[in-house]
C-alpha cells in the first residue's frame, strides 16, 4: 500500500510541477503581449529583432533548404525508381518542402541560433541586475526586452520559410535536371501543375507558429534563468531543447488540424 501511495505522490508531484509550469509561462506571455497597444513602443529595438532574426539567419536557412531538396530529390528518386514511379520526383519534392521540410528545418535552425542567442542574452542581463535596472528606470522589462523578440519572430520566420521553399525547391530541380537527368520543361510542370495555394499557406502558417514559440522559450528561459555564468549556459540549452520538442509536437497538431480529415 505504502508503494502505491508513494507511485500516487510521485505522479502528483510531477503533474503539480507541470501545472505550474505552465501556469508560469502563461503569465509571461501575457505580461509581454497585454501591452502590444500601449505607449510607449520601441520601434528601434523591434527592427533590430527582425534584422537579426531575418536577416542574419538568412544563409543558414537557405543552406540548409537547399541540400534538404537535394537530398530528397535523390532520395525520392531511388525508391520511387522501384515502381516505375520517377515522374512523381517533382511532385514530392515541392510538396515535401512546401508542407513540412521547409517550415521544420528553418524553425529548428533557427531555434539553434535565435533560442540559444536570446536565452543567453537576457539571461546575462537577469544574473547582471540589468533587467531590475529597467524596472527601477520605469521601463517595463517585458514590453522592452520580449515583446519586439515575440513579433519579430511571428513576422520573419514566414519571410525566412518563403525564401527557403524556393530554395529548397530549386535545389531538388537543379539535382534532377543535372543528375537524374529529368528534362526542365515537365519537372516544371509537375512542379506548378501539383502545386496548391493551401500547401504554401499551411507552411506559412507553421511558420508563424514556429517562429512565437522560438523567441517565446528563448525569452522565457532567459528570463528566468539564476545561478551566474551556469545558470546562462543551463538556461540556453532549455531554450533550445523546448523550442525543438515544441515545435515538433506543434507541427503534427498543426498538420492534423490543416490536412487532416
């Protein structure tokens, strides 16, 4: 009986803990985003988020796009090559990159360099004072620091995930047309024939999500990051770690409500 209620107490205690948890980052987004209509507002230090979010991680990105169509164009190519089926080359690649490669890679990309950069930013100013410093200034610390990091994050990972379907897709054609040795004129066309609104939109949208939950846990673990320089280094490895997992879960939630029957 002992042992049962000891199983009990273990479960309670984790599932109280996440409760909390979740508690707490629900008032963090709330104490960052309530003011978004509300003066004062900090222009420049919104376009410096966005430079640094879209801007800087434009090479990584596209990068990373273009050997991820690459990739799979050979990929698809040798198992569709089974059944007769290599016509479909095309058809998969831009679909794949469009839908769900192009949004997921750029937003753990990005989550490696924003999330890790963020969390260890702020959490050097958390350990340092400086965030109670803008408190006793009359600066609201969430306004200033996380709110231009949240927008910029929702507004540029759709930039950045545009830019890296291109990309993407072209790197696939330029395997298929040089290597596998499709003609340009039907890759094309199987490309665009195929292709729909909704499969760019969808990646858009995952984007946007993607791209709140970066900056969000990026913010969040920076923000409350304690304990000095190892304090900074644990709080930048959660930042990461969540924002990978969460967008991962967020990506399948986010495909089964877009494309699920």
């Amino acid at each position: 009986m002992n042992i049962i209620f000891t199983f009990l107490g273990s479960v309670g205690s984790v599932f109280y803990s996440f409760l909390e948890a979740v508690g707490r980052l629900a008032i963090f987004v709330w104490a960052s985003i309530s003011g978004i209509f509300r003066p004062p507002f900090y222009g420049k230090m919104l376009l410096k988020q966005i430079i640094e979010l879209g801007y800087y991680s434009l090479p990584v990105v596209g990068m990373t796009a273009m050997f991820t169509g690459a990739a799979l164009a050979l990929q698809t190519y040798s198992g569709f090559s089974r059944f007769n089926a290599e016509s479909s080359v095309a058809i998969v690649v831009v679909l794949a990159i469009t839908r769900e490669l192009g949004p997921v890679m750029a937003g753990l990309m990005v989550a490696g360099r924003i999330g890790a950069s963020y969390a260890a930013e702020i959490g050097t100013m958390r350990v340092t004072e400086q965030i109670d410093a803008l408190s006793t200034l009359s600066t609201d610390p969430h306004k200033y620091l996380v709110l231009p990091r949240l927008l910029a994050g929702i507004t540029m990972l759709p930039f950045l995930v545009a830019i890296g379907d291109i990309i993407g897709v072209f790197g696939g054609y330029m395997v298929s047309i040089h290597n596998l040795g499709f003609s340009p004129g039907p890759y094309l066309k199987s490309t665009f024939e195929y292709l729909e609104s909704k499969d760019v939109v969808s990646g858009l949208i995952k984007a946007s999500v993607f791209g709140f939950i970066i900056t969000l846990m990026g913010c969040y673990h920076g923000f409350h990051s304690k304990g000095g320089a190892q304090g900074v280094g644990a709080a930048t490895t959660h930042a990461v770690v969540s924002a990978s997992i969460l967008i991962l879960l967020s990506n399948y939630v986010l495909t089964a409500l877009l494309f699920g029957k």
